[in-house]
C-alpha cells in the first residue's frame, strides 16, 4: 500500500503536460519504480494483461457465443475453416491459415453470389475477443451504409483459423471488386480486443501485402465502430474510383483516412 500511495503523491506533482499525455495513452509512461522494480500495482496490471493476450490468442471462435443465436439467423451467417485443422496447427503453421478447406470452398460457392460490389469476411485471426467486442456493431453498419451507397453486398460469412493471406482466395472464388476482412488483431499489453479490416481490390493470387490496405486498433480506445465504418467504406470507395489498392493507392488524408498497407504495419505475421 505505501509504494501505491507514493505513487499517487508522484502522480500529483506531475506537470500538466505529462498527466495530459498519460490522459490520452493506455501506454505505462512514468509509472515509477521501487529501487529496479515496477510498483506492485503495475506489475501486477501487467501480468493481467499478458494472461488476457495470451488467452485472446487461444480462444476458439463459438459463434453462438459470440454473435447470438438471432444475429446469425438475420445476417445468414455460416461458418468455414482454413486448412489448419486445430489451433494449435494454426499458431504453429501460419500458411495453413491462409487457404481454404476444400469443403470450405464448396460452401462458399454454394452460398455465396458471386461478383458483388463488396465482400465482408469475419476471420478469428489472433484475438477471438476482438471479433465478439467489434464485429456485432461493425458489420450491420457496414452492410447498410454500402447498400445505402447504391452497392451489391455478398454473403458475409465466417472463418475459422484465419490468416490475412485468405483475402486472395475469397477474390479467387467471388470475384468481387472489394473485399473487407475483419480479423482480430495480435494482442497486445493495451488491449487484448483490438479489430483490423483487411481490404484489397480484385484481389487474387498474385497479390501480396503491396497489394492491400489496412484500417487497424478497432476497439473501445481506439477507433470507435461508426468511425470504423466510415473510413473502410470511404477506402473501399477510392479503391473502386482508382481500380487499384495497396500501395499504389492514393489516400486524402483530408477525409480522415490514412493509407497504410500489411508491409508497413508488420501485421501480416497475422
């Protein structure tokens, strides 16, 4: 208790400026220390949050759990698998994440149109959290203010064991001119619950992580769902202008959205 009140008193005598910046940052800037040690209370915050990572990373995707029974009967969500066949196989061997089973594949030709205007995926990726926290909200309104736009949607579904590298095959099988996958994002020691929207245009084969965009930290601190959707939805709009995505894409920072692509943001290792 009194490492924890001198903290405080610490705390106090700090110049607005400093409290200002650790106002606006879940980052542990001058948490202070015991001799060489952190404070009991941040050492032990720490160690909370590496459990919740840690946990966020194994957890199996349930999707009645997380969606709800009538949520998934509203959206027609269905669920498929990458080639990884346990999670363990899919942490351990990255590339089996990034193709389909082939009775995956046949599901998704079954009952998904083909050629639309935008193709949303949910991948578990890294963080199952992520999903559950984001995605209800997220992707209704990405669903209503694309048809708003005057856009052909496809079928949303679900992938488990999912690695970024998918969006090549779901291009392959629909053919659509946008695709948008929401993944969760490796967890870090801010928040275990953190959602990315891969996206690429015609994508296929032969795209690489030039050929992509990336609208990352989709979470309570981070960006908010209505935000979220707005700036995807904006990219999304640009890339279909440009016929083009990735690197060669040309973002007005102006309209609050940034380009980023999978090389930059190290996120790829999804």
């Amino acid at each position: 208790m009194a490492a924890e009140k001198d903290e405080a008193l610490g705390a106090s005598s700090w110049p607005e400026i400093v409290r200002r910046v650790r106002a606006r940052t879940p980052a542990r800037l001058l948490v202070g220390r015991v001799g060489a040690a952190y404070h009991t209370g941040t050492q032990l915050e720490l160690r909370e949050a590496h459990a919740a990572a840690r946990d966020a990373v194994r957890a199996e995707m349930n999707a009645e759990a997380v969606f709800g029974a009538s949520f998934l009967e509203h959206w027609k969500l269905f669920e498929v698998s990458t080639l990884a066949t346990s999670k363990e196989e899919f942490l351990l061997r990255p590339h089996l994440g990034r193709r389909f089973a082939e009775s995956a594949r046949a599901e998704i030709l079954k009952r998904c149109p083909k050629e639309k205007d935008l193709q949303i995926a949910i991948g578990d990726g890294l963080s199952v959290p992520a999903v559950a926290a984001q995605v209800p909200r997220l992707m209704p309104l990405l669903c209503q203010s694309a048809t708003r736009r005057g856009w052909t949607v496809g079928q949303t579904f679900l992938i488990r064991y999912c690695r970024v590298g998918i969006l090549n095959e779901i291009g392959e099988l629909l053919a659509p001119r946008v695709v948008v996958l929401l993944i969760g994002e490796r967890p870090g020691l801010a928040t275990p619950d953190s959602l990315s929207a891969y996206m690429a245009y015609l994508s296929g084969s032969t795209h690489t992580d030039a050929n992509r965009n990336l609208i990352s930290n989709i979470h309570a601190r981070g960006l908010g769902p209505d935000d979220a959707a707005g700036r995807i939805l904006h990219l999304a709009e640009l890339m279909i202008s440009a016929r083009r995505s990735g690197c060669n894409l040309r973002v007005d920072d102006s309209n609050a959205t940034r380009q980023f692509s999978s090389g930059e943001s190290g996120r790829d290792k999804i």
